[in-house]
C-alpha cells in the first residue's frame, strides 16, 4: 500500500488518544482517560486532564504503535488536535506532535476536532459522500455542521447557545444523584421508564435557527425534582430520565433532518459521545428513514474523543495534499471551524 501512515493525537479534554491511519484504515490506536480523577468533581478539572495527558502521551503513543506492528520510523505524518477545547489539555498534544514531527523529520497537521469527529466515520463506513451533514454532540459541544468537504470545506450552521447536550445529560444526572458522567447513567435508566411521563420544554424546537439551547430543560428537570422532593413524594428517577432524554434527541434529531431537507443533503452522520445514547440511535434512524435521509453512526469507541479521528482527518488532508502546519501551530482553545 503506498498511502501514507499518519499517526493522530487528541488530548482536547479528558482523553489521551492516539490512533494510527492509513488512507481509512485504522491500524492501531490507545487511549488512556482521566475520567475517573474527575468523577468525585462532577465534571473535568482542567489542570488535572492537562497533567495526566503529560504522563499518558508518551506510552499511548507507543501502545497504538505495537498495537500497529509498527515502530515511529513507520509513521509518515503526524497530526494533532489544534483546538477547540481546554487550552492547556490541548498545549500537551500539540507540544508532543510538534517534538515527533521535528525529530523525525515528518510534516505535522493542526486539524480541527470537530471535523476530525466527522472524518472519523470513514475508518467504519468509508469515504464520506460529498456533501454530508454531521450532527456532533458531546459533553463540550452541541453542532450542526455543513461538510461539503471534511478536508476543506466545513461550514458550522448551528450550535448550542448555551450548555451542550452531553453536558445537559451530565448534569441532570447529578440532581437524579446517578453519578458522572451522567449520558450511559440516563439513558440505563431511561429504558425503564416513559418518555412520554413528563412534558419538559423543547428549546428553540421551531425557532428557524439550526441552534440548540439545553439549559431551560435542565432547569426545568430540576425544578420539577425539587418540587416533587418539597412535596414529601418520591421522585419517579426512571420516568425523569426518560422525559428528560426524549426531550433532548426530538430536538437534536429534529434540526439534523431539517439542515438535511432544506440543503437537499442525503446522508448525516452523527458523532461525539452522546451518539452512543440508544433512544438518540433509534430516532435519527427513524426519522431518517422517513425523511429518505441515510444514516452514518459510528461504533461508540469512535464517536467519544479518540485519536483514530485525528489520524482520520490528518490522512484525508494529506491525501488532498494540503500544505502542512507550520512549527510553531498554537493550541488555539476557541478554535473556530
Ligand atoms: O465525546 P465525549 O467522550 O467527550 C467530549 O465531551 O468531548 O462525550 C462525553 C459526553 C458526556 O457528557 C457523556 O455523558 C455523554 O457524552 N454520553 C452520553 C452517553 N454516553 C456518553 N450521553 C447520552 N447517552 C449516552 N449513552
Ligand atoms: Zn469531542
């Protein structure tokens, strides 16, 4: 095979990932994860994420090399997260990617982390169709992404305007006292109750934008908690979660079938690590389905922050044959798409 080997690094949040990719294979990756150093905070402690990616990086680096039956002389190009995320958690990276594409005399790519998201799906589906939608939503970002070309050409028409949808999930887990991160804790729960149980709100659902707002619904979820608890009653846990969780994937699946329709756009993919909700999965299939739109989801692995996606999008823009990133690329934490 004579496409090159990229070696990709994603250290934007709580996850050191490293992957290694050739064209869209993926021929190895590791990922080591601090999420459990911030579970007692109830989110990610920022100079914490930042001083574990500083011990992970290098054995991560070499785990997805053995895992690849390859050695550093192996890897054509590097790439790295640029931004956006936590400003010092993405410093590491690109410090790291920087220190192996000098020493070994390799190009190195600064690539956006919500494109390689995207990018991402072509290690399970193979090359995206030109043009997709990608509906992108984490605990640090909620999108609505035009992708006339996951290498140059991705337009961003709609985000959260307030928490995002991983978020949201996370913090409605606290006031349910189910633990973080709060996303497979709801969506366990949910499966025992009714969706249909408690009317909360759908922000912005008809409001003409491609922007999403989760924070009225998390305050109302607890609102109605507190209320419920004032009154002496049990609180109903499943039920909740499962009105809470309907609330968000109508929303969310909603507006991705609506970029589509009104872009005359065929295929979404969607991706980050609320993708893994089961109920999300089943109603963007369902209302794909209906709307004669295809359906791309990655497996989970893929979806939640991993360096296979930055490998990913370095291997498609070195196959468009773009300039690499000059030395001196910043971390740029508001990076934009
Ligand atoms: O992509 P990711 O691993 O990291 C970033 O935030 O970038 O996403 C983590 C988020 C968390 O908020 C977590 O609660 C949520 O994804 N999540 C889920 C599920 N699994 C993870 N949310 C809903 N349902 C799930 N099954
Ligand atoms: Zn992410």
């Amino acid at each position: 095979d004579s496409e090159p080997i990229v070696l990709g690094i994603e250290t934007s949040c709580d996850e050191t990932g490293v992957g290694i990719v050739r064209g869209t294979t993926l021929l190895g990756e590791s990922i080591a994860s601090s999420v459990e150093q911030h579970s007692r905070f109830g989110g990610v402690v920022p100079e914490v994420a930042s001083r574990a990616h500083l011990e992970a990086m290098t054995p991560t680096v070499e785990r997805a090399l053995r895992g690849a039956g390859l050695t550093l002389a192996d890897v054509d190009a590097f790439a790295v997260t640029a931004g956006p995320g936590l400003p010092g958690a993405l410093m590491v990276g690109v410090a790291a990617a920087k220190a192996y594409a000098l020493s070994l005399g390799r190009p190195l790519y600064g690539v956006h982390h919500l494109a390689a998201h995207v990018a991402v799906d072509q290690l399970e589906h193979g090359r995206l169709p030109k043009p997709c939608v990608a509906l992108l939503v984490s605990g640090g970002h909620s999108s609505l992404l035009l992708v006339p070309d996951v290498a140059t050409d991705v337009r961003s028409l709609g985000a959260t305007v307030d928490d995002a949808a991983g978020e949201a999930f996370d913090k409605v887990a606290r006031v349910l006292d189910l633990g973080f991160p709060g996303g497979p804790l709801i969506d366990r729960e949910a499966s025992k109750g009714d969706p249909a149980a408690i009317a909360f709100p759908r922000g912005k659902y008809a409001d003409g934008t491609y922007d999403f707002s989760f924070s009225g619904l998390k305050t109302a979820v607890a609102r109605w908690v507190e209320a419920r608890e004032r009154a002496g009653e049990p609180v109903p846990v499943a039920d909740v979660a499962a009105s809470f969780q309907e609330a968000v994937v109508d929303v969310l699946t909603h507006k991705a079938i609506k970029v589509c329709r009104d872009n005359g756009v065929g295929d979404l993919v969607i991706g980050g690590g609320v993708a893994a909700n089961s109920r999300l999965r089943a109603l963007a299939q369902e209302r794909c389905d209906a709307a004669g739109v295809r359906l791309r989801i990655p497996r989970p692995k893929l979806c939640t922050d991993n360096g296979a996606m930055v490998a990913a999008l370095g291997a498609e823009l070195v196959g468009a044959g773009l300039a690499p990133s000059a030395l001196d690329l910043p971390a740029d934490s508001s990076l934009p798409i």
